[in-house]
C-alpha cells in the first residue's frame, strides 16, 4: 500500500474533502490531488503535519510494506480533543525521566512543607579539644534545621541527585531527539526532490 492509497483513505476516513485538507495544510487542493494520484509527495514539513493530523507514524505513512492492517485502531487524530495527542511512543520516551523527576519534586516539596509545619532549630556546640577551641556555635533553622534534627539530610540529597538527573537526562534527550528528526526532515526532503525529478 502506498503513500498515495494511505491518504485517501486516511482522508476518506475523517470524512474531510482535499479542499479541507489542502487548507488545513495551507496548500492548494491541486498539490493534494497529485499527492493522491501519486505523482508527488509532500515535503517534510506537511508530512509532520499529516502525520499529526492523522494520528500516524511518519514510518507507516512513507513505508509501502506497511498497510492498513499495521495502522492501529483508535489512533488520535488532530480533530480529538482540538489539538493532536501525543502518540504512545513519545509517552513511553517522556516517562524513564518524567516520572523521577516528578517523584523526586514532590519528595522536596513535601521536605520544604514540613519544615514550615514542624520548625525546628539544630545546634553544634563549640568544643575545645587539646587547647585548641572550633569556630562559635553554629545554629541550623528552617529547612537545614529540620533535616538536622530528623536525619533526613540523606532523603533530601537523594531527592536533589535524582531531580537534577532526570532533568539532565531530559534535557539530552530532547537534544537526541531532535537531532532524529533533523535527520528525518533532511532525508524526506532528499526523497521529495528525488521525486520531483523523476516526475520532471
């Protein structure tokens, strides 16, 4: 099944004519018409926002081996919900990260409420030992005070490691990925000038 068979009937399936397509696209309905009729592919661009539209992978929509028996059932779409739903992939990507970070948040969170709750002041005595006397004595209140006082500095050095963790590991993420689709767009827009030329 190729890329032309898959959008009429992707189309054909939300009941959209190629005059809505076309402007939800910002395209004319000449440009869908030939995307149909398979002298031509859309560039990069308009394929992320099919895909979008569609609730499709860029994989199955490009793919000829793929039919329509490997596009899931109850697949989003850009018409659910006034906007497109973030497919299952990008969930299961999001999640290694997300939730530690948001675990870890709410351990700090939590941390920073009781202190208010429960204050509490911790003291360090100055002590002589052989003539030679330490610094004053040092006095921890609020937060420091209370993770002193309940040795929960340990939790909240936990809770600090794994939050900044997860948030590195995010942030490189997100840079892999959108390195991915860098690729991505650069070999769509290799396979639409091939076929321009070859229906040149």
């Amino acid at each position: 099944m190729n890329f032309s068979e898959k959008l009429i009937r992707l189309r054909k399936r939300e009941g959209i004519s190629q005059e809505e397509l076309a402007s939800y696209l910002e395209v004319s309905r000449q440009a869908v018409s030939r995307w149909e009729q398979g002298t031509a592919l859309p560039d990069a661009g308009n394929l992320l926002k099919l895909r979008q539209r569609f609730g499709v992978s860029l994989d199955w929509l490009l793919e000829d081996a793929q039919g329509w028996e490997n596009l899931t059932d109850g697949a989003p779409t850009g018409s659910e919900g006034g906007g497109t739903a973030p497919s299952p992939k990008l969930r299961k990507s999001v999640l290694p990260w997300a939730i530690p970070l948001g675990v870890s948040g709410f351990g700090l969170l939590l941390l920073g409420i009781f202190s208010s709750i429960f204050p509490a002041e911790y003291m360090v005595a100055s002590t002589v030992i052989a003539g030679n006397q330490e610094p004053a004595d040092r006095i921890y209140r609020g937060l420091a005070g209370f993770l002193k006082c309940n040795n929960l500095e340990w939790l909240f050095r936990l809770c600090l490691v794994i939050a900044i963790g997860s948030l590195l590991a995010g942030l490189w993420q997100k840079g892999v990925m959108k390195r991915f689709e860098d690729t991505v767009d650069h070999k769509l827009d290799e396979l639409g000038e091939k076929n321009r030329d070859a229906s040149a």
